[in-house]
C-alpha cells in the first residue's frame, strides 16, 4: 500500500498539472480495485477460517462419537465379562454345594454304617448266647453231648457230600464225555452214522415188494410163527405196518438183512410159507451170500492185482461189499484207496504192490466192526496181525485216520488215498429226503423276498437262480438283495461249501408283425 501512495506522488510531482486530473481518475480506480481484492481477500480469510472451524468441528464430532462406540464396545465386554464370571461363581457354588451335599451324605452314611455295625455286634452277642442256649437244651434233649453231636453231623454231612460229589461226577463225566464227542469226531464216525436218523432209515433197512397186501398175512402166519421163525433164523427186525404191498427188514448187519431179504423174496416167489420151508430158504439164502462175499473178496483182489491174502481176510473184504459209511460202498472205497495209494506209489518210485496191499487192507475192521466192540482201525490191525500181514500195512492201517504215527512212505501215501477218496464229488452222499429238502429250503428262501418271480435250485444245490421282476427291482436293488439272500441263506441252512446266489432282471418286448 505505501509503495502504491509513493508511486502515485512522485508521478504527481513529475507530470504536469494537466496530467493530475488523469492521474487522480487513476489513482480512484486503482484505489477501488485495491478496495475490492482486500475485500475479496478479507472474504476468502473468512470463509477458509469458516471451513476450518467446520472440520474442526466435523473432526471433533468423529473423535466423540468414536469415542462413544469404543466406550459402548468396552462396557458391553465389560458387562458379557462380568456376566461369565457370575455362571462361573454360580457353577463353582453349586458344586460347593453338591460337595457339602455328599459330605453329608456320606457323613450319615458313615453314621448309619456305625449304628448298624453296633446293632450286628449286639445281634451277635444275642445269637452267640442263643446258639448257647440251643446247644444247651438240644444236649438235654437228646442226651448227647456236643461232640457225640458233632460227630453225628459230620457222618450225616459226609454221607450227603459223597451223593453231591458223586452226582457232581457224573455230570463231569457226561461233560466231558460230550467234549470229547465233538473233538473226536474221527473216531465215532461208525457211532455218528447209527445215530444219524435221516441216515440209519437208508442203510440199515431192506424194503422187500409184496405181489399183494395179502401176502402179509401168510408172512406173519398163524398166530406170528412164520414171522418169529424168520426173525429168530435171521437176527433181522421184520416191519410189517401199514406200507401197501412192502415189508421193511431192519437190521444194523448189513448182511443179514440181505439173508433175510433173499429168503424172503425166494419165500413170496415160492408161495409156501411155514417154518420148516423158511429154515430151508434161509440156509439156502446163507450160502448164496456166502458165494457172494466170497467172490466179492477174490474180485478185489483181482482188480488190486494183489495175490497171498489169508483166504479170511478175502472173505473179510467180501464183506464189505455190504457195508457203507456215508453212502460210500466201503468195498468199492478200498479198492479205489488201493488203486491211488499204488499210482502214488509208482510217482515216488516206491513197492507198488506193497502199497496197493496196504490200500486194499486198510478199512478191513470195518467188515467186523458190527460184531466187536472196538474201533475199525483197532479192529482191522488185530486182523491184520492175526493173520501174519508185514508191519507196514499193519502201521498204515493204525495210522491212516493219524491214531498212530506212520513209519513209512506207503503208510502216508494211505493216508492222503483214503482223504482223496473220500473227498472226490459224489464219493460220499446224501440222502434222497435230505438232499431234497435242502434244495426246497433254498428256494423257500429265496422265494419270500419282494420282487422275486422265480427261483430254482441248480448244480445240486451249489447255485441258486433268482428271477426277479423288472418293475418291482432295479439294478441298484439287485446288489442289495444278493447280499440279504446270502445273509438269509448262511444264517438258516447248514450246507457243504459255498452256495452261488445268481439275480437275473431281464426286460422284454414283443410283439407280431401281420
């Protein structure tokens, strides 16, 4: 400003008069305009002093209310904090309380307990002189003294004792008798194969065909002389019942139920029935099975190729022709046992005759073991030593179901033949009834779930087919019903190996072209 006035006199001194008047127009104009930029700057510094104190402002509210928020955020930690800390105390004061509960508890408890044990101390004391009391009049009474007393009971105790322990023995022994049972199998088979009832109902009776119930009449005879007389002659159980035109023989010898089953059948062919012609037909009837057995026993041997048997155990081996285990022909199992002990044999290079004997003789007890007590290979090695056969087949008889410890090559080559033998398909079979009644049982089975069609049992009751219908089972369904007709069938059938469950879902269209 002071440079402006300095500026303006000096251009007064300097211009003329005339330019003053120019000069002061100039002078009022640049003094307006200075006018006006103060203004302007003084409304510039206004409003930015305005502005400032409005962010102030602004800035000071932002501060307060975050201070606020902070203060709100604390007090509400603050309050969840405080609320905790009460759950706690609450909880650590019920669990106080529980604590001073238990200890009361137990502290009547242990009062109680004090006051009975007090109360079975007087107890005690009561029945002690009680007993004395007791012991006193019973000594009055019975005019003994205690130990004359004491010496009664302990001869009645004994004598109760010695029941109870020989009861308590005895069912030991059937316990163990039964434990033993079942971990010797081996040596029952002949035992299990009597008790089996499905079984004895085929190998141990004879069904002989009648022309007519007639006949029945004439068999049983006069007041049941011809019957008896038949029964007696044979040792064989005659059944004659309510079967139409057929007469059971019943017998665990198998052979003689076979006498009686030929001279029966030479009897009804004859037509005359009295006890004198039946003693006839039953002589006759011995001798012809004895030609049987008797060519059994060399037909083996011939087979084998094994020659210097003791004529009796050829007989023996006859025998056996009328003898089955399990189904299996007990003759026709020893052959076949002689046929693969020697084929091994030749295969290792060792006495094949020896071992073809040695197979041929090896299940020869079974042959007597109808008659005499003891097990076949008990049985079969007294025979064999009777009649002067070597050591070996005496040891591969004795060992071949692992009684005895084999000594030899050929005596385990007896053994592994007997196993084969006796394991092949078809070796050893069923019955009719219970074979059919497994396969019905499976296809009951199979026929109750939902969805099932059909279901037939096939390859001997080792695969069962499942047809299902389409609309009722899916694929998906076909996987889950497998497994519950496997679960079904492990859980209520006893069988053999393994049974193949086969679901077959099949969609078909058809139709006739015109």
């Amino acid at each position: 400003m002071t440079v402006i006035i300095a500026v303006v006199v000096t251009l007064v001194i300097a211009c003329p008069v005339s330019a003053m008047v120019a000069t002061n127009v100039k002078t009022k104009k640049a003094a307006e305009k200075i006018g006006n930029a103060e203004d302007k700057a003084r409304k510039i510094i206004d409003d930015a002093v305005k502005t400032a104190e409005a962010k102030k402002r602004e800035s000071l509210l932002e501060i307060k209310e975050e201070s606020i928020k902070a203060k709100n955020d604390l007090d509400k930690e603050i309050k969840e904090r405080r609320a905790e800390v009460q759950r706690s105390e609450r909880r650590i004061q019920q669990k106080e309380e529980n604590i001073d509960k238990k200890s009361e508890a137990i502290e009547r408890k242990e009062t109680s307990l004090a006051a009975k044990e007090e109360n079975l101390r007087k107890q005690k004391e009561e029945v002690s002189k009680l007993n004395e009391q007791r012991v006193q009049e019973l000594e009055r009474i019975s005019g003994l003294t205690s130990e004359q007393a004491k010496e009664f009971l302990l001869k009645t105790v004994e004598e109760d004792v010695k029941h109870e322990t020989a009861k308590l023995i005895k069912e030991l022994e059937i316990r163990a008798k039964e434990e033993a049972d079942k971990k010797a199998k081996e040596f029952v088979v002949t035992a299990i194969q009597k008790c089996a009832a499905d079984h004895v109902s085929e190998v141990t009776i004879s069904v002989v065909p009648l022309p007519s119930d007639e006949m029945k009449g004439r068999i049983i005879g006069r007041e049941g002389r011809n019957i008896r007389t038949l029964e007696t002659l044979t040792g064989v159980d005659l059944i004659i019942d309510d079967t139409p035109e057929a007469v059971v023989l019943s017998s665990f010898d198998p052979i003689r139920r076979e006498v009686a089953r030929i001279a029966l059948e030479k009897l009804i062919v004859d037509g005359r029935i009295h006890p004198a012609r039946i003693e006839e037909m039953v002589e006759k009837a011995q001798k012809e099975v004895d030609s049987v057995i008797k060519e059994a026993g060399d037909s083996a041997t011939l087979e084998v190729g094994v020659n210097g048997i003791h004529p009796e155990l050829v007989k023996l081996l006859g025998r056996m022709k009328f003898r089955t285990s399990y189904g299996q022909n007990a003759l026709k199992h020893s052959i076949e046992v002689a046929h693969i002990t020697g084929l091994l044999a030749a295969e290792l290079g060792l006495d094949v005759r020896m071992a073809k004997r040695a197979g041929l003789l090896h299940d020869i007890g079974k042959a007597v073991d109808h008659e005499m007590e003891g097990s076949h290979i008990q049985l079969g090695a007294d025979l064999c030593r009777r009649y002067k056969e070597g050591p070996i087949v005496i040891n591969s008889v004795e060992s071949h179901h692992g009684d005895v410890e084999p000594t030899s090559l050929i005596a385990c080559l007896v053994q592994a033949a007997d196993a084969i033998s006796a394991a092949r398909p078809g070796a050893r079979r069923e019955t009719v009834e219970t074979y059919t009644n497994r396969l019905k049982q499976l296809e009951e089975i199979t026929g109750r779930f939902k969805g099932v069609d059909k279901s037939f049992a096939i390859q001997a009751g080792r695969e069962v087919r499942v047809m299902v219908v389409p609309e009722q089972v899916s694929d998906a369904d076909m996987v889950l019903m497998a497994r519950e007709i496997s679960k079904a069938i492990e859980t209520e059938m006893e069988y053999p190996g393994q049974i193949k469950v086969n679901i077959i879902r099949e969609s078909r269209a058809t139709d006739y072209a015109k």
